[in-house]
C-alpha cells in the first residue's frame, strides 16, 4: 500500500467538479484508491464516497492506494490536487 498526504488548495474543495475530475483519474488505475479524511476511508472511485467526506478547500487528506499501479495512481491524483485541478 502507498500513502501520501496532500492539502487540498483550491477554495471549493472536493465538491462537484473537482470531485468528478478526481474520479475520472481514479478510475484510470487498477488499483484500490482511498481517500481518507478525519479517520474516514471512502473509495476514490465513488461520487457519493468522495462528496461524503465534505472536503473544503485548506483540508488535509491522505490518498492510499493498494495494487499494480498504486505508487503512480497517488503520485497523480496529488498532482491533480496540487495543480488545483487543472489536469
């Protein structure tokens, strides 16, 4: 399993759009994706999951990934989330 933590910059977070945005990325791994925040572990792969956890812009969440692709598929979804999510 590979783990990175990354804060989330831009202002509205991981609602709507960036989470859709997230998601398609996530989707483009084998791997098992996680986001987890505040003790809570959702499926990157899932809109409901994602949008459940509430992230707002300035929060810190960790990505954990579990499979064949695990370190590439949390090297990119942090770019993404680092780039504010201009992919």
């Amino acid at each position: 399993m590979y783990v990175k933590e990354v804060v989330v910059r831009n202002q509205v977070g991981l609602h709507a759009r960036p989470a859709t945005f997230f998601i398609q990325k996530a989707n483009e791994f084998k791997s098992l994706i996680l986001i987890e925040k505040d003790d809570r572990r959702v499926n990157a792969k899932s809109l409901l999951g994602v949008l459940s956890l509430g992230i707002e812009g300035g929060t810190k969440i960790k990505i954990l990934a579990d499979g064949p692709d695990d370190k590439d598929a949390v090297t990119k979804l942090v770019d993404l989330i680092e780039s504010g999510f201009v992919d």
